[in-house]
C-alpha cells in the first residue's frame, strides 16, 4: 500500500509541485533529477554513481544493467509528504527503478549521498533480480544494510537499543511478520530495522558472505526464502531464526545492558534522589508550619 501512495504522489503531486523548478542531469548510466538549487549535488551523484554500481556489482556478482533515476528533495517537509515519516531519509521504487532522497538530511551523520545511493540502489538491484514474492522485507531491508555498511533508511536517533530490550524480554517481532512490511509504530519499525541488519549480520557470522550469497542466488532462481535458506544454510527457516535469538540473548543481559547505558542509570536515579529530596523539604517545610500554628494556638490558650 505505502509503495502504491509513493508511486501515486511521485506521479501526480510531485510533477505539480517541484517539475517546474526541477533540472535534469544524465548519462549513460544514472539519470538525476535535482532542484535547481541541488545542482552541486546532483553532479556529486553522477561521479559516484559507476564506482557504487561497481561495488554493488563485485559484493553479489550479479550485473546491475539498467539505469535508475536519482531524484533529490531539497525540502524535507516535501520528502515526508512522499513517504508519510520523519524517519525515512530515502526510499526506492523498483516498479520505476527510482531512488528519491531527502538531500536536506545527506550532511546527517551517518548519512552521505553516497552511502544513501548505495543502499537505495541495493534495493533495486535485489528487486531486479529477485521476484518480489520470493524476497521477504526484513532480508531486503538487513542485506541493504549490510551492503552499505550498515547504514539503514532511518535516523535511529535515541532508540538504538530497542533490539537489546527485545533480547532481554524476548519480545522480538517474527520474522514472518516482517515478510511483506515493516510496521508503523515508530519504536516497532526502528525493531524491525535493527533485527533485520542483526538477522543478515549473523549469517554472515555463522556462514560467512559466500552462505548468504548462496541463499540470494536461490531467490534468485525461483525458490521461497524456506527453501533458500536450508538450501544455502543447511538450516530450516525456523531453526536459524531460534539460533539467532539465543545468540543475541546469550550476548545481551542485564549486566552489560546496565554497563553499556550506565551514564543514563546514574542520571536516572540521581533524578529519583533529586526528586526524593525535594519531597522531604516539602514535607519537612509542611511540619515545620503546622507545628508554628500549633504553638500559636497554644499561646492564645
């Protein structure tokens, strides 16, 4: 549904609001479409673009043979529009082989154009490759981030620990339930994110890049991530995804999650000893007055 509202503004409200001051720069391998005032921008694309297909290209030996449109946003508030979030920083379209990014938030740390284009482009180049019935969302999303350093789409900003509290809880969100989409609470999607890039990266932990690999090349060749999974992993889907959470689970508990946030735990309960004392000299001041009235109420006796 959301890439079907994407395609339709990029269709019709995008064309009325930002054609008219929107210029085109293209080559024989990226077309770049820019407002005006993006132009630097734009020709930074065009130069990075033939070394990030190359990368691309090396990492899943597949050959990336069609040329993507690259559209730049100047206007954030336009960008949000498109995507209907403030955490997304860029998206792809494979039905279009489009990549539109929000150019305001590329001087963002950690995001730069060319790690953003990387990741959009991944997406596409998984698409072209993969039917979509035979590529789930969180193996599309976690591959993305693995290609491009492990940059997601989004601004994690204070929630990066959301997959340490689902290890500890054990409230993780079923792979299953992340095959078609992601979803939109916002602390439910930064999960999403974060087991997706955690699921690929213990792949390649546990099996290295040639096992991942091999599981895109059986997607590759028709086969359901079930059976590319056993046949490239030699694990069952269910089995894998159980080993992954014991290996997070094993690795995360409350110690080191209080050692790894303990600036945060001291001003916690220094904010509770603040708070306590406060209450006490309220307290304290609330005794100290009833007491005076009382001793006046005995004078006057």
């Amino acid at each position: 549904m959301r890439v079907f509202l994407i395609l339709f503004f990029l269709l019709i409200a995008l064309p009325e609001s930002l054609l008219a001051t929107q210029a085109v720069l293209q080559n024989e391998e990226v077309v770049v479409q820019f407002e005006k005032p993006l132009e630097n921008a734009a020709k930074e694309v065009a130069d990075i673009y033939p070394a990030v297909k190359a990368e691309l290209e090396n990492t899943f030996k597949w050959r990336l043979d069609f040329r993507p449109t690259v559209i730049l946003i100047k206007d954030s508030k336009t960008f949000q529009k498109i995507v209907e979030s403030s955490l997304i920083v860029a998206v792809a379209v494979p039905q279009k082989n489009l990549i539109v990014i929000d150019n305001s938030k590329m001087n963002v740390h950690p995001f730069t154009l060319e790690i953003t284009l990387k990741h959009e482009l991944c997406h596409l180049m998984l698409h072209h490759h993969i039917s979509e019935g035979n590529l789930p969302k969180w193996l599309n999303e976690g591959i993305a981030q693995w290609s491009s350093g492990g940059i997601a789409e989004i601004i994690m900003g204070e929630s990066r620990d959301v997959l340490k509290q689902a290890s500890l809880s054990g409230e993780f969100i079923s792979l299953r339930g992340l095959t078609d989409k992601f979803p939109e609470d916002e602390r439910a999607v930064l999960l999403a994110y974060e087991e997706s890039k955690s699921i690929v990266e213990y792949i390649t932990r546990e099996f290295g890049a040639s096992g991942l690999l091999q599981v895109l090349n059986y997607l590759k060749n028709g086969y359901d991530v079930d059976a590319a999974i056993f046949k490239g992993l030699s694990v069952p889907f269910y089995e894998l995804e159980n080993r992954w959470h014991d290996y997070l689970q094993k690795r995360t508990t409350w110690f080191t999650y209080f050692s790894n946030n303990l600036y945060n735990v001291l001003f916690f309960l220094a904010g509770l000893i603040l708070t306590y004392g406060f209450i006490r000299f309220l307290l304290k001041k609330k005794a100290y007055k009833d007491e005076g009235e009382d001793n006046i109420e005995d004078f006057r006796e």
